[in-house]
C-alpha cells in the first residue's frame, strides 16, 4: 500500500484515530511519519517497520497496545481546561486530588491512564468527555461483577425492552408497544 | 496449546483470542504500586487458583528474558508484559487455552486462545476463568463505567477479542485497504502483521473490536463473528476463482517451498514466513496433503526467541537458522510420516 500523503513510498505506519466515533485509518511512510511527527501531528507506533525483519516484527509489538495510549494521550484532554470554564472552577478541578492514589487531574492528562479504579469516581465528571469521544458512548452496557448482576440484569432487560418498544412503535404494533410500556413501568417500579 | 489442535475455518482462520482486562479496588495501578503492594496482588489472586486441580503459577519476573519474549512471539502474553520490570506472574490452566497475566498494565488480564476461528469458546473459557476470581477478589466496577481499567480505551466490557486470518488471496486482490477503511466505520480494526501487501507479510491479520464501552460481549461478539465470517467466506470465494495457470503455478512454487523446507540446512525467518504462507494457501487448497495446523505450529516454534529458549546454547543468527531449518524438517517429517 502506498503512503497517503506523498503516494510515492510503500506505507509502513498506521495512524488509528477515533473522535466522537468517527473513525480514521491514515497509512504513511516512514519519511512522512517521521515529518509529521516532528511537527507534532502524529506519534509513530510500533507499526510495520521496525528495526527487526519483516518476520521478527510480526508479533514483536502489538500495535493495538500502542494506540490505545495513542488514543488517550492525543489531546483528548483538550476540553478539561476549556477557556468556557471559569478560572475559580478550573482551580478547584485541578486542585482535586485521588483520594486513594493521589492523582491529580493535569497527572492524568499527562499519563492518559488512571492511577487506580478510583480515579474515575473522583474525576468522573471532567472524565466524561474524554470517555465518550473514545467510545462514542459513555455508558456501561454488558456483564457485571456478582454484587452487582441482580441489579445489572434489571437494568440490561430494561435496555432491550426499550429497543423493542421503539421497534414495535416504528412498525405501528401499538398494542405489543403498549404491553412493554406496562412491563418497563412495573420493572422500573421495582429499581 | 492452540497451535496443535484443529481449529473451525482453519483453511483460512490461524486462532482466535478473548482477553478481559480486570483490577482489583483499593489497589493503585502500575507505576503507582508499591513491590509490596505488587506482591499482595500476585498472592491473593493465586491464592484463588492455588489447590484448584490444573493451574499453574509462574514468576513470570524471574525468567530469563528470550523465554518472556518467547511467550510474546507466540502471543501467549503481550509484549509490554514480556518487557515489564517489577513483580508479574502468569497463571495458566492445564490445557494451555487460559492464560491470566498479573500485574500487566492492569491487574489482571485474562486471556483465552482457541484454534482457528471460535469466537464462543475463546469466550466461555475466559469467563470461566473469570467466574473463579470474581466473589473472591473485589472487582473493580462502576455501574456507570462498567470494569474500571488503567486505561480510559478499555472500558466498559474490558473486552477485546481478535482472530487471526490468513489472508493471502484478499491481499493479492489489494482488498485490504478496502477492508480497512470498512472495519474502521464498524468500530473494528486490522492490523497487519508485517509489511502490508508484501511478499513478507506471510498474509495474515489480526481483527479486533476497538470499543469497549456502551457494547456488550454479546454484541461485540456477534459483530465479529458477522464481519469476519464475510472475510472468510470472500477468501475463500478470491481462492476460488485463481484461474488453472496461476493454480499451476503457484502448485510449483508451493512444492518448490516444501523442497526448501525439507531440505535447506539453514532458514532465516523472513523467508520462512513467506514459505509458510505460500505452503500454507496450499494446503489449504488440497495442493498437497499437510494440515494447516502443522504449518502453524511450524511457525510458532520457529519464532527467533522462541528457537532460542528451545534449543540450548543457540545465540547466533547462523546457528538460529540452522536450528530453524531443524524444527521445520522434524515439524513436516513427522506429518509425511503421519500420512
Ligand atoms: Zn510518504
Ligand atoms: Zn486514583
């Protein structure tokens, strides 16, 4: 495959990058890798081209690890100090300590990773920006530890009846709308 | 081990890979945990598999480093885990299809590996891997979030399953890029394993879901099997339609490889990757009567550091070679003799 911005040379890295869940796959050369990055716009991985031969580099770096911190350390962090926010609110946020693991937020944008599990209660708000461009999604759907399945599977049924009920309005069928409404009720009476 | 047994789709499938990324509350993560602190992590999680008939407990961090960058070239751990400096562990049940590395870069990432394309089993075996740790050990998880994870790009499901394709028809046909650029708008990646659209690359692809978060294993799972069963069955339809002369001539060149194969003295590991493909597309096109499980296994032994561990006072390129070109004749003598 050919390098995208100068066509000339075989592609050897590959720049993966999400935001807000639009993808984008950008295939260069080692020249226009290195020239990107040293203007900044783009950080080589561990992609194609590596010292070792073809064979050795087949496994010896797992591309995917390297876009992930890729991923988090891009300025994703960008939106945490907007100049939209007040200069007392952006001190008070970037006051606020880990209580566990003493993480500060500017660490965090640094690093790209959480110090602990508890880093994400008490960043939790300015994270979630963050999170959804990474995702395109910002909320848990799937399995769940033991001490919260029961309540994890209520919430997972709710999910699919939701989908369902507009399903079921999208194809006019009122009536089958109408039972899962009363069924979303009952078991959201019970949560 | 994955790379002895007969897989689903083999033709075209190499293996299939679940790993979940799991941590422990009230326990920082890497580079901000203590050796003490490490080592608590390594006890109490082996203290859930420890007596428990089949588990093995390895101090990954006492091993000689070719032997932890041997575990890497076969894909049994991730090469940041092979380089890692401090405590670590690895713990696999007795057929070798579970692997947990501990204290990767999260506190637990537990890892299946299947032959050939098996989505549901690689699946199954890591969540019954995972329903032992889980009530022993205090999990990680907000209901928000999902599994808290190091990194803010594995969570949710903590989720990432991959499958190997060999895919030297689709690259031959230059599909690939295509096939990028789609995967991509489906929240999945490629990732090539040498240099793309080469005679080097040996054809193969790794496929894996991207996200993590507001996906359930269920869905992430059965989009995969959906995408990836489309690339198999397009592989197979380009394999198809090779037309008689470039089947003959790729019969020559295939049989020409096992001639390499059999009998060359020394064999360095950029030409046996494209020896393997090329014998590789054979047998799975009935070219010649060689399981494509042979093949594999073939090349996962023949991966330098894992020549190395294997073989004794081997430290040369040279000698690397030799001893390469050792373990493929024994490797294809045993399946000629099989036959
Ligand atoms: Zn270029
Ligand atoms: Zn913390």
């Amino acid at each position: 495959m050919l390098c995208e911005r100068c066509k000339k040379k075989e592609a050897t890295f590959y720049y993966h990058e999400n935001v807000n869940g639009n993808e984008k796959t950008y295939s260069l050369c080692s020249d226009c890798a290195d020239e990107l990055e040293k203007k900044g716009e783009f950080k080589k991985f561990g992609g194609f081209a590596s010292e070792l031969g073809p064979f050795e580099s087949l496994f010896a770096g797992d591309p995917f690890e390297h876009m992930e911190a890729l991923l988090s350390k891009q300025d994703l962090f960008g939106s945490l100090f907007a100049p939209t926010k007040t200069r007392q609110l952006a001190e008070r946020i970037r006051a606020k300590k880990c209580p566990l693991c003493g993480m500060t937020l500017s660490d965090f944008a640094r690093e790209g990773k959480a110090g602990c599990p508890t880093c994400y209660e008490t960043f939790a708000d300015e994270l979630e920006p963050t999170i959804g461009r990474i995702h395109g999604r910002t909320a848990h759907s799937g399995r769940a530890p033991l001490k919260f399945r029961e309540k994890n599977e209520m919430k997972n049924r709710i999910r699919v009846l939701e989908a369902e009920q507009k399903e079921a309005i999208r194809v006019e069928n009122y009536e089958r709308a109408a039972e899962i409404r009363d069924e979303l009720r009952s078991l959201r009476g019970n949560a | 081990m994955w790379y002895r047994t007969k897989g689903r789709e083999n033709d075209i499938a190499v293996s299939t890979r679940v790993r979940l990324a799991r941590n422990l509350n009230g326990y920082p993560f890497d580079g901000r945990l203590t050796e003490e602190k490490a080592k608590e992590i390594i006890g109490n999680v082996w203290s859930v598999f420890d007596g428990k008939e089949g588990w093995t407990f390895t101090d990954f961090a006492s091993l000689p480093t070719v032997e932890r960058a041997s575990y890497a070239e076969r894909h049994i751990v991730s090469p940041d885990f092979a380089k890692k400096a401090g405590p670590c562990a690895l713990i696999s049940n007795e057929e070798k299809s579970v692997y947990i590395m501990v204290l990767e870069e999260d506190h637990l990432r537990i890892q299946a590996i299947t032959a050939g394309f098996d989505l549901a089993g690689a699946v199954q075996a890591v969540t019954e891997a995972e329903q032992l740790l889980d009530g022993a050990l205090d999990i990680a998880y907000s209901e928000k979030l999902g599994y808290l994870t190091h990194c803010p790009t594995n969570l949710g499901t903590g989720m990432r399953a991959s499958v190997m394709l060999h895919l030297p028809a689709y690259t031959g046909a230059g599909g690939i890029r295509s096939l990028q650029n789609q995967l991509g708008k489906l929240g999945l990646t490629i990732r090539g394993m040498a240099g793309e659209g080469t005679a080097a690359s040996g054809g193969l692809y790794q496929i894996s879901n991207q996200i993590t978060l507001g996906i359930t294993e269920d869905e992430t799972v059965s989009k995969l099997e959906d995408v990836i069963g489309q690339i198999i069955a397009k592989e197979r339809e380009l394999r198809g339609c090779i037309s008689r002369e470039s089947l003959d001539n790729l019969s020559d060149r295939v049989m020409r490889g096992m001639g390499v194969m059999m009998y060359a003295t020394r064999i360095g590991s950029a030409e046996l990757i494209s020896l393997y493909s090329d014998v590789r597309l054979g047998a799975a096109l009935n070219l010649l009567g060689l399981p494509t499980e042979t093949l594999d296994e073939m090349l996962m032994r023949c991966m330098p550091n894992t020549i190395c561990t294997e073989h004794e006072g081997v430290t040369t390129p040279a000698d690397r070679d030799r001893a390469r070109a050792a373990v493929v004749k024994e490797i294809l003598g045993r399946a000629n003799s099989a036959d």
